[in-house]
C-alpha cells in the first residue's frame, strides 16, 4: 500500500481510498489553535490541550482549569482505516474528557504502538462491551464548532474537508426513533434540528446541533487566518478543495 501510495503520490494525483498508514506531526502552533477552535471563544483560555505524539499517543501541552480538553483527532477507530489526512478537532467537557475523548485519544496509542486498524476497532468495541469503557454517567457535550474538519461527511459519508461546526451531546443508546429525528444524509435541512449519530457502535452516540448559518459565517470570519495557515500547511485542509 505504502508503495503504490508513494508511486500515485509522485505522480501528482490525490489518492482516494488510498490513505497512507503513516501519520505527519502538525507544527505544534497550528495543532493547538487548530484544537481549541472546536470550543466557543470563552472556553479556549483555560482548556486543556494535547498534542499528537507519533511514538505514544498524545501528550499534554496546555493544562487547564475549565474541564475542557481539546485535541485534534487523526484516528478514527470505527473506520477501520487507518489514512493521514483524518483531522478532526474535538473539544470535551469534563465527563466526556473521563469517557469518550479517553477512548479517542487510546485508539492513537494503540495506533502509535503499531496495532492494525481491524484489530484496534475490535478492541474498542471489545471495550464498550465488556464496559472497561463506560460511557458518560451524566449529560454534557463535546464542542464541534471549528471552522474546517476533514472526516466522512454527508450525504455519502466519504472523507471531505468541510465547514460544518456544531455540538454534540453524549447521548448512549439513544436512537432517531426516540426523539423522532430522520436525518437524511442527503437533505442537509433534514439535520437542522438534533437527531443521533452513532459513531461505531451504540454506547458512542451523540444528539448533533449544526449550528446556523450566521453563526458559521461568524467563526469562518473570525479563523480566517487560521484557515489559510492550514490550507499553506497541507493541500487537503484547503476548504476550497472540499473533496479529495
Ligand atoms: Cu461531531
């Protein structure tokens, strides 16, 4: 794979579905702006904040005071995938730092310790099973609200880079059904309004708020520098690009 990654690479094209297995450090600046652009302004001060470490997993740099940490994700274990163009900004109040985010930031370990990708997603889910990984024993949320993400993505659910920022309540089992959501991944008004996204598997469900559209065109002005550093920095984080 590395190989014909490398070849395709050399060639000058982007490489769908071809996502190399090896992870690059982000310029530790960028990293952590880019981190704690997933929390609301007030938040960011006194927000905790790890950085991706290659050999370990990630490790402290920024030790709050508020409850909430912040990373950017490059390793999503429900993918079963392994790919290094995976950057996901995630801000977590406390009880989801204990729960979710600990899980999150374990799938980097696991991925830095040299793990495939089939066998750490059977190992988390193994974990939410067997309850080694309890999920949050209160409500609370995880902050989305950053001005570029590149993960899967409506209304296909591929990798793209995207301005979609919301909030996502830790919601346990609970499913569209429940409080009678049908999002539509191909209607982006049909996910208005909350509706339960199950990442991977039950236990790791969140009720999502997009957040509107005056609202997103206020953090897009405000992380404009932002955005062209990220854009200078790697090709795929260019919003202009949207789909590789
Ligand atoms: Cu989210």
């Amino acid at each position: 794979m590395k190989i014909i990654t490398a070849f395709i690479a050399a060639l000058g094209f982007a490489t769908p579905g071809l996502a190399a297995d090896t992870l690059d450090t982000m310029p530790p600046k960028l990293e952590t702006q880019l981190a704690l652009s997933a929390a609301p302004p007030h938040l960011r001060d006194k927000a905790t904040v790890h950085l991706l470490d290659l050999k370990t997993g990630y490790r402290l740099t920024q030790e709050g005071t508020n409850g909430i940490t912040c990373i950017v994700e490059r390793t999503q274990w429900e993918h079963a995938d392994f790919r290094d163009d995976i950057f996901v900004p995630l801000c977590y109040d406390a009880e989801g730092t204990k729960t979710y985010l600990r899980y999150i930031m374990d799938t980097a370990a696991m991925r830095a310790q040299g793990m495939d990708p089939a066998a750490l997603k059977a190992e988390v889910e193994k974990r939410f099973r067997d309850k080694t990984y309890p999920v949050p024993s209160k409500p609370g949320l995880s902050y989305m609200i950053a001005p570029v993400m590149r993960t899967s993505s409506p209304p296909d659910m591929k990798i793209r880079t995207m301005a979609m920022p919301h909030l996502m309540f830790y919601a346990p089992y609970l499913t569209n059904a429940e409080i009678g959501a049908a999002p539509d991944f191909t209607n982006f008004d049909s996910l208005l309004y909350p509706f339960v996204d199950k990442q991977g598997n039950p236990e790791h469900s969140y009720m999502i708020q997009m957040i509107g559209a005056a609202e997103k065109a206020k953090i897009l002005a405000e992380h404009k520098q932002l955005l062209e550093d990220l854009c200078a920095y790697r090709d795929v984080l260019c919003l202009t690009h949207m789909e590789h």
